[in-house]
C-alpha cells in the first residue's frame, strides 16, 4: 500500500472512531472483510489451521491472528483503543443561569486547557432494556455538534496569562443549550431512533463521552503533517490493523488493540486483564506448546512518542530526542517503564534496517518523568520478549494532536516485514 492510500484510510478511520467501541467496531468490519472469522468467548473454539480469527471483549478490545500449522513463534502488535477525553457522569445534567450543562469526569490525562471553545460532540455505548425484556447495547455517534466550554473573557480574567489554572469540576463543563425543558432520556431515545431502535422500554446506563467534531486533516506547507483528535493512540491501532490484513494467514502474527491504557490498563479489557492471555491458552491447549510459542515470540507495543518540541527543546534529552517524519521511535527506559531489550530492539533494527527504514532513540531526560505503555504490562502478565516503539507526535493528550505524514506508513512496512 502506498503512503497516499495508506494516510487517506487512516483520516477516515480517525473520523469515524470518536469512542474505543466504534474504532473497535470499524477494526472487526476491516477484519470481516480482509477475511477474517469472528470467534464469540463465551462459545466452544473449533479452530482450523489456516485460517484467520478475531474475537472483541466489552465491545472496545479486540484480537486478531493468523492460526497457521507448525507454528514456532508469533510477531504480536499491540495497541490501545482508548485517548483522553471528557467522559459523561451517570447524573450529567445541569441547569443555571439560564443554559443546561452536561457534567463531566476527565478521563485519562486529559490536556484541559485545550477542550475550550471546540465543538463537541458525543458517542459512545448506551444499554437499554427493548420491548422483549431483554438488555441490548447501541453505539451512539451524534456527530452533530452539540456543545462548547467557552472560554471566560480576557477582560473578567486579567491574570489569564501569568495564573490560570483549570478545575476540573466547575470550569469544564460544556454547554447544550439554553432550552432548559432538555431531558436527557429523550436525546439518547431519539438517538436511537436514529439508529431504527424504537421500542425502548427503559434506558438503564451509558458510556458517552464529548468528541471535538473537528475532521482529521493533513496540514503543512508540503503536507508534513497529520493533525486530529485521538491519534494517542488509534494511529497504532490503524497501523496494527492494516500490517494483519496484509500478511499472509500461513504467516504467524497476531494483532490486539486494548482498553483502558490511558488509567492504567487495569480491566477486563485492558492490558492487565486476562484477554490476550485467554486467547493465547485457547490457540495452544497444550501447556509445554504454549509456553515454548511464548518464549519464541515477539510482542511490539506500539504507542505514540513524544517528538522535539521546537518551542520547548530544553523538555527533552537533546541526544535521544525524535523528529517528526525521521522514523520509528525505539524507547527505551532503565527503570522498564518501557520494555525494550538489546534483544528485542536489534529484531526491530535488523527488519527495519533491510527495508531501508530509519529509526530513532528516545529516552526521556533524567531529571523528568517517564510515562508507560502496555508493554511492561503485558511482557509481566505473559512472560514474552517486548519491545517499545512509537510515532513521534506533538501536542500528546491535547483535544487535536500532531503527527508526521510518514512515520505511521514506515512502521506499517516494518511491521509487515516481520511476516516475510
């Protein structure tokens, strides 16, 4: 796939998944049709060498592989379907002053100062009880915009430049509209209807959260630049996805974008759940075959990295500090907040070094911080040899991020080129 090709799949991807269950939703469609059998958890697994699978858990983590005969070892990629966002409270609705509100929870590190004066709008899950007493799921996606937090005018806040801070709980809370008769039931129910769901009985929960409507875009004066909401991490995810549906099914690779990384990946659903390790035990019943296929596969956490920033160069380690659009990051930390090897990096730089394409180091500097990924997560739950690379990125955790136009199509190839 050529980059062109490759860079317009991913902005319509981006658009289309404002929540972790519709990006999981339009993964498992993008696996039906490269051929793909969906499998169901709570059934019996009648796998066939030679054929491809995928299965989903809670709607918003989903695994795919190749199940070829004779398999020694799998190249596994893994990702995470969830970015910070302001998340809906069950009792959401506020009503002063003359606007209704919508009460939210941060969820993740949610940059706040960056959801001011966007247009937003909402999507997510939302659990009903139907006319035949049984409780069903619906994905609901407004996209219309619906909501904006202004800002408070510079002229009410003299200190905006010198003190702001921004709470949480009383600045961050985006307005709907002043026609204060709003219910909230009957917004969802005419979401619904939207969707042909009519008979609804009663409403019973949701997960929706606000999403800045603004499209995915390439920017730059030489389209340098790929600027959207939640490329944390669905730029990993797309990439995953694309690099499975591209090998060969007698190619052993497996592919698994989780949950709930952003808050520490402990669920069901996340990293520190027991998803990936169930579906492993369920393609190889026989413990010694499990193990020595654990022991001679590679997992790749794929997840964003912090690029240079030219405004704040000092933020980084000037010797191990990525550029956009020089290649794929290769992190690395000593105390494993990130679980790259010797081992496992010289895998990556001996494909990625035979296709020509360059890579980069990062490490954050000594003195600050250093964030995680699934990577250590999942190298401890399984015991598998990990490596930690990412896409350089500007702007990480803002409501709209930036990322090269070339390295996500770089680490497509890589990936790919593990498989031949």
């Amino acid at each position: 796939m050529n980059k062109q090709d490759f860079n317009d799949g991913l902005l319509g991807f981006l658009d289309a998944s404002p929540t972790p269950f519709h990006a999981t939703q339009n993964m498992s469609m993008m696996f039906e049709n490269a051929g793909f059998t969906k499998l169901d958890e709570k059934e019996r697994w009648m796998l066939e060498e030679g054929c491809k699978y995928y299965v989903t858990r809670n709607d918003s983590s989903v695994i795919a592989f190749t199940y070829p005969s004779h398999v020694k070892g799998y190249t596994m990629v893994g990702a995470h379907t969830d970015s910070p966002n302001l998340k809906l409270k069950p009792n959401p609705v506020i009503k002063n002053d003359g606007v209704v509100k919508f009460g939210v929870e941060p969820y993740g590190g949610v940059l706040l100062n960056t959801w001011f004066d966007r247009d937003l709008s909402l999507a997510g899950r939302v659990s009903y009880l139907g006319s035949d007493d049984v409780i069903a799921d619906a994905f609901i996606d407004v996209q219309k915009a619906i909501a904006i937090i202004p800002s408070l005018a510079i002229h009410l806040d003299k200190e905006v430049h010198e003190n702001k801070s921004v709470n949480a709980q009383t600045d961050i809370t985006p307005i709907l509209t002043c026609n204060e008769d709003f219910e909230l039931d009957e917004f969802i129910k005419w979401q619904l209807d939207k969707l042909g769901i009519k008979d609804v009985k009663e409403l019973y929960a949701n997960e929706l959260s606000f999403y800045d409507t603004q499209k995915a875009s390439v920017v730059g004066l030489n389209n340098d630049f790929i600027a959207s909401a939640r490329l944390d991490n669905l730029l990993s995810c797309y990439v995953g996805m694309l690099s499975i549906c591209s090998v060969d099914e007698n190619m052993p690779m497996l592919f698994i974008a989780s949950d709930h990384e952003e808050i520490g990946s402990g669920s069901t659903s996340g990293a520190g759940g027991s998803f990936l390790e169930s579906t492993l035990k369920r393609m190889f019943t026989d413990f010694e075959e499990y193990t020595q296929m654990i022991r001679s596969s590679l997992l790749i956490s794929a997840d964003n990295a912090h690029a240079i920033h030219p405004n704040y160069p000092s933020k980084h380690d000037k010797e191990h500090a990525p550029h956009i659009n020089k290649g794929v990051v290769i992190k690395v930390n000593a105390n494993q907040r990130y679980a790259s090897s010797s081992t496992t990096i010289s895998r990556f730089l001996h494909v990625a070094s035979s296709l020509g394409e360059k890579t980069q180091n990062y490490v954050a500097r000594s003195d600050m911080g250093c964030g995680s990924t699934i990577g250590p997560i999942t190298a401890t739950r399984l015991g598998i040899d990990t490596l930690d690379v990412g896409l350089p990125t500007f702007a990480m955790h803002s409501v709209r991020e930036l990322c090269g136009s070339d390295d996500a199509h770089s680490l497509y190839k890589i990936l790919v080129g593990f498989n031949k």
